[in-house]
C-alpha cells in the first residue's frame, strides 16, 4: 500500500514525468549530446528527448523538446563521419542549387571553429572536425533548430546556445570515437548570414575586406562585367565553406564563388556536379578549380557561376552575358587567396569537381 501511495504522489505531482524527460535527455544521441548549452538554446530547463531514424552510417541522431507546454522549441542533431552521405536536412540548405542568387550561403562560425553557420527554413550549424591521427577521416555535427518547434523565439541567446551545443557535442562525439581534434574559443556570438531574398545593401568590390577581399584589384574589370559590388562575409581561414557574391549596381548577386575544405568538398564530390550546372540548352557560365591542403586528405574544390534569379517573369540572369575570361581571371584569384592563407598546393583549373 506504501508503495502504491508513492506510486501516485510521484505520477500525480509530475515527479516521475520529469525524471523519464531528464533519462532520455542523458540518452540523446547516445549519450553524446552536450546538455550545458540546451537550456539557453531552447529557453527552458524543461526539456525531453527522442531518437530519430538513422542514415548509413550515422553515428547518431536525435531530437530535443521543450516539455512545458504550449512552448515553441526543438533541436535537431546528427552526428556523421565524413565519409557517409550527408542527411537531406544537411544538405537542404545549400541543396546545390547555388546558382539561385545566394541561396547556399555559409558564415563562418568563427572563434577559431572549423565550422559554418546556415540561414535555411531553420538556423543551423554544421562543424567538421579533422582528426589529427588520421586525417581521413573527420566528425561531422550538425545542429539545428527543427520542427516541430523550431527556434524558441530566434534571439541571439538561442543562436548562440545552438552553437554551442553543437561545438561541445563534437568535441564529446570525437573523443568517445577516439578523433583526436582541435576546437575553438567558447562561442559568445554566433552570426547568420545576412543576405535574403531581397537586396541587402552591398560594398563596392575595392572596399572589400572579407571573404571577396582577394578580388579587390580586380574592381575595374568586374565593373565592365555588370559587377562592380561585393556581397562577403567575414574572412575564416578555419570556415568548411567560403562564399563570395559579386553583385550588380542594382544589388543582385551577378556571379558566386564558392569554396570548400574537407568534409564539405567531399560532400560537393559526393552530389556530383549540380544539376543547375548542366542544363543542356545553357551555356556553360562556370569554372572549377582545385588544390591539396594539409588539413585533410580530401582536395579542396572551388567554383565560379554566373547566378540566376528567379521571380514572376521566369529564370532571368542579373549578368546577361557570362565572361569565361572575367570567370577564370576572379576565379584564379580567389582560389590563390585561399591556398596562401590555409597553405594549399598545386592549385589547378579543371573542367569538374
């Protein structure tokens, strides 16, 4: 009868609830998941856990929740090698259908992170990192706000919390998986990017001091190719992904430059050239480039597109006309850029990925 009693005082008082959400937050992802960042990304200490379906080759994936009621909130996170597919919630956000004016855009984490930060339907972050004592291989995490809750309420604070949920739970995923990796500072500020569907305020190119930096003396020869302003990002020489757009004096992104390191050009390899890339009644308005680099054994790829809006009149190009020679010439020069600051070799143009 005792038994019975506490039984009920425990169901009756939401004692035991709180007991199994707090179990199955300990057993997200394996174990894996980092809990100290949680409650500020999803503003709430009340919070459960489930798992999700695995892709091949996954290590782990899970779901948090907000328990207390009525409250928005949920975080998506999985857990890879680089040498598995990455998952369509990976993907989506840069899908490969780069040439749509910045759709696929990536900044940089920052704070030292080999990692990005994504503006899809969701905010999400992605961190690769290489594993010193074997440097083929890398452990990829990917967080993000998802449905059903999404972001609690998109503040700074949840930003900021996501990356560092996702950052720790790297760190935990590649020490129990004996990857031996070099993180950053703690995350105080995580960014997104800021460029949406409509025009946001641009540079002009021989102003630029991030990302598109390295096509500054270019300025004169980008004006007489319809792009004479810059769309960047902060300069990371730690960042997976590089973006750069050059932009029309109207604003519109002209031409994108796209570089990626590691896990994430083995991710590019792995999707093949994009289909956007290979329409056969266009032209082809894009060039590739590649290199070795010593942070892994994956070559870097690099790519220049002329870019392509998309409204009521159809598929229009904000650049009418694509420039192999201004393609090729901008391309060199970012890809020369990046292989001096990150200490790439034998820089090559080539026709693919």
């Amino acid at each position: 009868m005792v038994l019975a009693i506490v039984a009920q005082v425990l169901y009756s008082t939401g004692i035991y609830d709180s007991w199994r959400d707090s179990r199955s937050v300990d057993r997200a992802c394996g174990g894996m998941l980092a809990q100290g960042e949680l409650d500020t990304a999803l503003e709430s200490s009340e919070l459960r856990a489930k798992s999700l379906e695995l892709d091949d080759g996954y290590l782990a994936h899970c779901l948090v929740l907000r328990a207390d009621s009525g409250r928005n909130g949920s975080l998506e996170m999985s857990l890879r090698w680089s040498s598995t597919k990455p998952s369509a919630l990976e993907t989506f956000p840069r899908s490969f259908d780069i040439t749509n004016g910045v759709r696929g855009q990536a900044a940089p984490l920052g704070k030292g992170w080999p990692g990005i930060v994504r503006n899809g339907e969701f905010p999400g972050v992605q961190i690769a990192l290489d594993c010193h004592n074997d440097r083929n291989k890398a452990l990829v995490a990917y967080g993000s706000f998802a449905p059903p809750g999404g972001a609690p309420s998109g503040s700074a604070a949840d930003l900021a919390g996501l990356g560092r949920v996702t950052a720790e739970t790297a760190q935990k995923a590649a020490a129990k998986h004996g990857c031996q990796a070099s993180g950053g500072e703690r995350l105080t500020d995580v960014t997104l990017p800021p460029y949406g569907p409509k025009p946001d305020p641009t540079k002009p190119l021989d102003q630029s001091q991030g990302s598109c930096a390295a096509l500054r003396g270019l300025a004169p020869t980008a004006t007489q190719n319809g792009v004479p302003q810059a769309m960047e990002f902060p300069a990371d020489a730690q960042a997976p992904q590089v973006n750069c757009y050059l932009a029309t004096s109207s604003q519109k992104p002209g031409y994108g430059l796209f570089a990626f390191y590691g896990a994430s050009a083995k991710a590019v390899r792995a999707g093949g050239v994009p289909s956007s890339l290979k329409t056969p009644d266009e032209p082809r308005d894009y060039a590739w480039a590649t290199a070795k680099c010593p942070q892994s054994t994956e070559p870097a790829d690099f790519l220049i597109t002329r870019l392509t809006e998309v409204n009521g009149n159809g598929v229009t190009y904000p650049v009418p006309h694509y420039s192999p020679d201004f393609a090729n010439t901008a391309l060199k020069a970012f890809v020369d850029n990046e292989a001096k600051q990150r200490g790439c070799t034998d820089v090559r143009m080539t026709a693919e990925p």
